[in-house]
C-alpha cells in the first residue's frame, strides 16, 4: 500500500513537472504567435489589394529581378498562410473551450 501511494504521488509529480514544461513552451508560442498577428495582418491586407495586382502583373511581364523571391504573389501561398492561421485559431478556441470546460 505504500509502495502504491509513493508510485501515485511519484507519477504525479511526473505530470507535474511535464505540464509546466509544457505550459512555459505553450505561453512563449503563443506570446510569438500573438506578436506575430501584425504581420498576418499586414499580409491580409496586400493579398488581393490593388497594390498586389500591380505587383502581380510586374511578375507576370517579367519587370522584377529574376533572383526577387515572390511567393507572395502565387495565388495560393498567402491564402493558405491565411487559412492555416484561421485553422489555428478556430483550433485554439476549441482547445479553450474544452479546457474551460473542465476546469
């Protein structure tokens, strides 16, 4: 019985310890993540702009220097940035959710 409780109170702490690990990890990414809506936002705002179709058509007519990385103008990369940063928010509120939950 004894060997019982300190196995429990053993692998308690086991968790203990990982949760915090886990919780200082996760409050620094989302830190980084929170800072890192400036630049979604700056993102969302070019993609589809009037400034994005001009740079877009640059591209297209060979008027930007051959070694200018240009992912932003592909019709995919930033919508699927965008659509990834959605996803992950919709994920997070549901991890919320359900941690609230069982507070």
């Amino acid at each position: 019985m004894l060997m019982e409780r300190e196995a429990r109170i053993q692998a308690m702490e086991n968790h203990a310890d990982q949760v915090a690990a886990l919780l200082a990890d996760f409050s620094k990414s989302l830190e980084a993540y929170a800072k890192g809506q400036a630049a979604v936002n700056k993102l969302s705002d070019y993609y589809g702009s009037e400034e994005w179709y001009r740079d877009f058509e640059a591209s297209n007519q060979g008027a930007l220097p051959s070694d200018l990385k240009c992912g932003v103008l592909s019709e995919d990369q930033v919508y699927n940035l965008l659509t990834d940063n959605y996803d992950l928010a919709i994920r997070m509120l549901e991890i919320a959710t359900q941690v609230i939950k069982n507070y």
